[in-house]
C-alpha cells in the first residue's frame, strides 16, 4: 500500500524515532508499504517519519540502471565514518523540488538489522552513502536542510508552508 508522504515542517519530522524491539508483521508490512512508497514516489530512500511512523526503518535502492537492490535497514548505526566528504545535491520527498549540496563523510560502515532479525554490517560508498546518511538523519528528526544556513533554511521552509496551504484548498 502506498502511504502519503508527510511535507516540511510537520512535527513528526522533528521526533527522534524509537528503535525497533521486534520484527513483527506490522514492521513487515511497514517495510513492504515503505518500498512500494519510494519507488511510487519515485525516490532512492525512505525512512519511517515521512509517512508518520516514528520507528527506526528505512528502506533504500540507489541502483539507477539495472535490476532493483531494495534494502531495508531496521535500527541502523553508523559505526564508522570517512574522514574524506563528499558532496551531492540532495533532495527530499519531504521537502519537494528543493535541492542544495550537502557535505558528507564520504563512505561509512552501517550496521543494522534485517527483516529476518539477523544483523548485518556493511560499508557504504558513492550515492549508497550519501542516501544512507539522509535517511538514518531522518530517523534522529533531521533534515538535509538543517546543514544549511538560516536564511537558505527559512526560504525553503516558507516554499513548502505555501506548497501545504495549496496542497489543503486542492490547487
Ligand atoms: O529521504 C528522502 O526524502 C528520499 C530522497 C533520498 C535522497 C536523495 C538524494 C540524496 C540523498 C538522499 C530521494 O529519493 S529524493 C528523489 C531522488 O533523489 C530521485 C528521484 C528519482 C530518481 C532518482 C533520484
Ligand atoms: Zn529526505
């Protein structure tokens, strides 16, 4: 089932999500909703808050050509960080339209737990890293916007108030 995908500012955007204690079928089911949602959408990631489940998901697929690497990440931990950034202009489901570079370690080690319980670790690297770092962000309540300047910040943020008040008289 596709969910709606909530738009900046909206408080549960802003709340540090609960891990995740046992892979139910509702986390299941999450998972597969949040799959279907991103690749709707379309996008290359996807965590909980943005469709208002302040649980420690994500789901991801940065393979642009090529057969789908969709992965679900649950209760995921950055464990190591490169000291050499790289910067992407990045985007967000969240906030639409709006994009502005962002500087990042450029690979990290993530470790995580699988749909299955089992936990897995792997480095991320290019684009799989870039998109990890934005989602688990998402899952401490922060945004790609948050790393820019306040003047920069409130432009975008009174964009999408405008994008809502439409959106809500159906424009
Ligand atoms: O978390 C999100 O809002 C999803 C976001 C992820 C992301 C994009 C860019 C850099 C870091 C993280 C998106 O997927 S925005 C849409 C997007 O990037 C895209 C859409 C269609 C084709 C390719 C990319
Ligand atoms: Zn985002």
């Amino acid at each position: 089932m596709i969910r709606p995908i909530l738009i900046h500012p909206d408080p549960r955007l802003k709340k540090l999500c609960e891990p995740v204690a046992e892979i139910t079928d509702e986390v299941k089911r999450l998972a597969a909703d949040m799959l279907e949602t991103m690749y709707d959408a379309p996008g290359i990631g996807l965590a909980a808050p943005q469709v208002g489940v302040t649980k420690r998901v994500l789901v991801m697929d940065c393979i642009k050509d090529g057969p789908p690497e969709p992965m679900v990440l649950i209760n995921p931990q950055v464990v190591w960080s490169s000291e050499d950034v790289s910067t992407y202009e990045e985007g967000c489901l969240s906030i639409p339209e709006q994009y502005a570079d962002v500087k990042r370690p450029a690979a990290v080690t993530v470790r995580w737990m699988d749909l299955d319980g089992v936990e897995q670790e792997r480095i991320f690297e290019g684009l799989w890293a870039t998109c990890v770092q934005h989602e688990i962000d998402h899952l401490d309540g922060k945004l790609f916007i948050d790393y820019l300047g306040p003047l920069k910040r409130q432009m975008i943020t009174r964009k999408m108030e405008k994008l809502k008040r439409e959106r809500a008289r159906g424009l």
